[in-house]
C-alpha cells in the first residue's frame, strides 16, 4: 500500500512514517512538504492509496492542497492530521471531502486504527467529539459507537451538501467544541435541501440507483480495496435488448415502466455491498466486490439472466418479456477503472455481436 504524507515539518513526517512502517500493510511511504510537491508526487505516483495531509501547511493552507488533490482523484482517501479540536475547523474539512480528521496527539494505536477506518471506506471523527459534556465518562461502548455512526453519517450528509451548493459553514458561539451539536445544527437548517441534493448527486432520477458520477467512486473504491486487500471484483454492463423498438411500440411510459422494474431485479439480485447504477438510456452497469471465482461469477449472471427474463407487466394491461446483453470483466485492482470498463465493455460488445441475450465474462487479465 502507497502512502503519501503531507507535512512541513519533517521530524513529524518521518515519526509518522516509522509508526506506518511497523504494520506490515504499508508497504510504500512518499514525503512532501508543501501542496506543489505534494500535487507533484500525485502525478508521479497514481496509485496513492491515501492522502495524510497537515490542516496548516506553512504557506499553503491544507483544505486548498485537498480540494486539488480531490479534483485529479475525487476517489482518493485524504485524512486531514492536524493539532487543533475546533468542530468548526473539522466541518469544515469534512465538507471539503475529507475523509477523517486525525488529531496529531493520538496514541498510535489510535492514528492506525482510525487509517483502517478510513482505508475501509468509513469516516473518522476525533472520539471526544463524540461524547457530549454530560456523560461523565459514563457512556458505554454500544453508546459509544452508535454516536460514531450517527455523527458520520450527519458528516456524510454535509459533505454533500457543502460540495453541492458549495455553502460556507457558518459561526456558531454557542457549539462549545461539540462535533455533534455542530453537524445536527447544520442539516436542521438544510434538511430540505439535503434530500434534494442527495437524489441530485448521487442517484439516477428515474431508477432511484447509483448514477454515472456515483458509480465512478464506487469503481474505484472497489479496484482500491480489491489491490489493498488482494481480493478480485468485477464489473459488469448490461443493455436491454432491443430497448428502443419497446418504447417505439409500446410508448415511452411503458419504457420507463421497464427500465424501472429492472433497476428493481437488478437490486434484488445482488448484496447492499455491491452497486447498482444506470448509465443512461438502457444501460446499466454492476460493481461486484469479493468476487470468489470466475465460475461463481458466472452462475450469478446466469441467474441474474432469468430474473430479467421474467414477463414485466405495464400499463394498460400491456405486458413484455425482455432480455438482456451482459458484459463482464474480472480485476484484481491491478489495472485503472478506465481499463476495466474497456474490458467489460469489449465483453458486451461480443455478446451483441454474437445475437445478444448472452453473457460474457473477461477472466483476470493476465490470468
């Protein structure tokens, strides 16, 4: 696994990178001392598999160096390390995109737990932001961690809402170093917009699945934990067959009626961990994480084959029987989303060459 870290002060950088070399898991740690070398080292080195970068960063202001980082990468993991506990400061980064705020004065156990967190796909928050001044210590584990979920999943949601309509948090006196009562205020003010820009960003409007730009994070979240913890995914495009004679007979509300109930069989075929996405028109698109075997692959598709299959009802009484062509590609993380796709794709090309209503699978490349 490839590290970068981000700080001006090197003793800091090469005390952290001791603490990293002694887990097994990081194998590969690159050094920069202000945003241009940092902005450098990512264009050297694509595989980063995350980003620890320092909030004040001598002249450079570390939120700046994210959002530039964000911008090349949007799915790589940032976790901002900083010394400082205002909650204003951690909504902040939160909002811009980060993944975990890591104060520098945690044990290190703490620092490589909250890495594997963040490595896992989740978001780190400080502990103590968590517990609210009148626990008196007492709160249980279970509390514990339902407060943590809660609290990332409220920093998820102004994430979103920060980069959608690109809002500055504002002032609050009365939060008293409380992350909670911080992120809770916000999306009470919000919470209108915050389904809103949810259903905006990141769904397809007529399906309610992933779209485009979610499927994206996803794929490369995927082919990150499928490099990161030698495990194989795969991803896999399908098309309705013969879509466009269905709304050119049947009209354009019996289409939606079809493109609806597919998403749906889509869903229900596979795990909550998987992704489910349309692309555009009749073309949908899979990300199956922990794939086993290429012949485990291959009876889920077979199955997945025969759920589409099944007559969908529409309106008026109409009903139609669809089929549809699946291309698929196996990844060890080894290769770019881009070369994925093209592989998946090269996949559904052959099937619709060869009569469509088929499926095909791309081994590992290499394999």
């Amino acid at each position: 696994m490839k590290v970068l870290l981000v700080d001006d002060h090197g003793l800091f950088r090469h005390g952290l990178e001791m603490l990293l070399s002694s887990n097994n898991q990081f194998q590969h740690i690159l050094h920069a001392a202000t945003g241009q070398e940092a902005l450098a080292m990512q264009e050297q080195h694509s595989d980063i598999d995350l980003v620890l970068l320092d909030y004040n960063l001598g002249a450079d202001h570390g939120l700046d160096v994210l959002l530039k980082l964000k911008q090349r990468d949007p799915a790589l993991p940032i976790a901002i390390v900083s010394g400082r506990d205002d909650p204003q400061v951690i909504l902040s980064a939160l909002g811009s995109g980060a993944s975990g705020f890591i104060q520098k004065n945690l044990e290190p156990d703490e620092i490589i737990a909250a890495i594997n967190l963040i490595l896992d796909g989740g978001i780190y928050v400080p502990g103590n932001m968590l517990e609210g001044a009148s626990d008196n210590g007492a709160t249980s584990r279970q509390q514990h961690l339902s407060r943590q979920k809660q609290l990332q999943h409220l920093a998820e949601i102004a994430r979103r809402v920060i980069r959608e309509k690109n809002l500055d948090v504002r002032e609050q006196s009365d939060i008293e170093n409380e992350m909670t009562s911080a992120l809770n205020r916000l999306v009470t003010e919000l919470q209108q917009d915050r389904t809103r820009l949810e259903v905006l960003a990141f769904q397809d409007d007529l399906t309610g699945v992933a779209n485009r730009r979610l499927f994206l994070e996803r794929l490369e979240q995927a082919l990150r934990n499928s490099r990161r913890n030698k495990t194989h995914m795969a991803l896999v495009y399908l098309d309705l067959d013969y879509f466009k004679q269905i709304n050119d007979s049947l009209g354009h509300q019996a289409g939606d009626v079809l493109l609806k109930e597919t998403a749906q069989r889509l869903l229900r075929s596979v795990r909550e961990v998987d992704t489910v996405a349309r692309l555009g028109g009749d073309e949908f698109t899979l990300v199956l994480v922990d794939i086993q075997s290429e012949e485990g692959l291959r009876s889920q598709l077979t199955r997945l084959r025969a759920t589409l299959k099944k007559p969908v009802a529409l309106e008026d009484g109409q009903e139609c029987t669809p089929s549809a062509s699946i291309g698929a590609a196996i990844s060890d993380g080894a290769e770019s989303a881009a070369e994925l796709m093209k592989r998946a794709d090269e996949s559904l090309y052959e099937v619709k060459a060869s009569g469509r209503d088929n499926f095909v699978v791309a081994p590992l490349r290499g394999g």
